[in-house]
C-alpha cells in the first residue's frame, strides 16, 4: 500500500517549521499572498502583498471554506 502526499491539504495536526511553509509559498508562482501568524508572544501578525479589503477576505474565506472541507474541490 502506498500513499500520496499532496501538499496544501490540512490533514494533519503535527507542526511544520515556518521556513518550510513559507519556503514552499516562495516557490509557486504566486500572484498575491496573505500571511496570517501568531507571534511567540501570542500576538496576531497579518501581512499581505493586496491592500484591496474585500479581496482580502474573499481569500480568507476561500482558504476557510478549504480548510473545512479538503475533501471538496
């Protein structure tokens, strides 16, 4: 039996380092990205490459709307 790893799907609940996520965000050809943190110090870190609002949480949303259901696509 084998298994496929397919990166990008949320089945998992070990961590991953930092610097691989965002390694692996570097390296496709991304048109915008958000970036949605907590600091050590449990503070809230957003950064985005779109200053437009709305298309900011159309991809929040998006994204949350994967992350429920992975299985959907």
């Amino acid at each position: 039996m084998t298994a496929d790893i397919i990166e990008g799907k949320f089945n998992t609940k070990l961590p991953v380092p930092v610097e691989n996520v965002l390694r692996g965000a570097i390296e496709q050809d991304l048109e915008d990205v958000i970036i949605i943190g907590r600091t050590k110090d449990q503070e809230l870190y957003m950064a985005a490459s779109n200053g437009d609002g709305p298309e900011l949480l159309w991809l929040i949303e998006c994204a949350k709307s994967y992350i429920l259901s992975p299985d959907c696509e």
